[in-house]
C-alpha cells in the first residue's frame, strides 16, 4: 500500500508494512547488463529491538532470492554505516546508512527513522531471463503493527558491458 497520510515527514512510499506482508516487484533489464545497483531509503517505523530478547529484528531484501540481510536495526539509536556481502561466493555487496529521524512519533510511540541501503548485485547474480525481483522482508518479532517498514526512493542503476556505478 501507499501512504500519504503523513506527508509533513514523509513522501508517497510503500507502506507501512509488516512481517505478515513482503512486497515484491520484477523490472525489466536491459539484455546487455552486467551488474545492477539497486538504491532505495528504508523507513523503521516504530519499536524495532535489534537484537534483544525482544527482537531480534531485521530488515531483508531477496534479490531473485538471494537472500540480503541487512542486519539489527533497533529504536531510537543511530545505527550509523554498516555494509556486508551475500555468504559464500553470491558476490551481492550491500551498504547502510543511518540519515536521519522524523524526530516525531508520527506511528507511534517510537521515533521513526530513515535509512540509506544501497545493493551491488554482480552478473552472476542475474536472471539469465533478465528480470530483476526484488523483495522486502521485515523480520520482526512481533507482528502486531508495532514494527512496521517502508521503501521510499527506489532507484535501479543498470550498467552494461562492465561500465563502473556513476557516483
């Protein structure tokens, strides 16, 4: 779903959504690409725990299910940069990065925070249909609305013939 509700702290972005629900897109690739970079803002909405008794709590993205997982994210805590790869040899690099608050309790009782993510996702990694699925995945504990997420900024960087990311 998109909401607009809150538009003074936030735009039109998908969500908020829960455990319960993981949206999923495919987009068309060009047949010449060689490695894609998939950039979005996630939203933490909510009394996200990290990894405490009351959590733990992840935030997750499958990339034609390869599974991203992005680590802990926890309330009211600036989890500033973070980065890792996919096990074994997947090749899929990711990065985090803490931008800010809506310094508000706009969904509920917690500050809402904004996040960064940006996934390198090498050739290997590819549909050789050329299609990209990507799909959100908030691993929380609790599933009563208390730990919500939201994408916002979607971009899909498609590079051809080995070309470097633009900056």
């Amino acid at each position: 779903s998109v909401n607009s509700q809150y538009p003074r702290y936030f735009s039109n972005f998908l969500g908020p959504f829960e455990r319960s629900q993981q949206p999923m897109k495919s987009f068309e690739l060009s047949p010449a690409t060689t490695k894609v970079r998939v950039q979005f803002d996630f939203y933490q909405i909510d009394t996200w725990d990290g990894n405490t008794f009351l959590g733990p709590d992840k935030f997750k993205v499958f990339v034609n299910n390869n599974l991203v997982d992005l680590g802990f994210f926890t309330k009211e805590t600036t989890d500033n940069r973070a980065s890792g790869s996919t096990p074994v040899d997947g090749g899929i690099r990711w990065r985090r990065e803490y931008m800010d608050s809506s310094r508000s309790r706009i969904f509920g009782t917690t500050v809402d925070e904004r996040h960064h993510i940006t996934i390198d996702i090498p050739e290997s990694q590819l549909a050789p249909s050329g299609i990209l699925t990507l799909q959100f995945f908030a691993d929380v504990n609790e599933g009563n609305g208390n730990e919500p997420a939201g994408i916002d900024n979607l971009v899909i960087v498609s590079c051809p013939n080995n070309t470097p990311f633009p900056l």
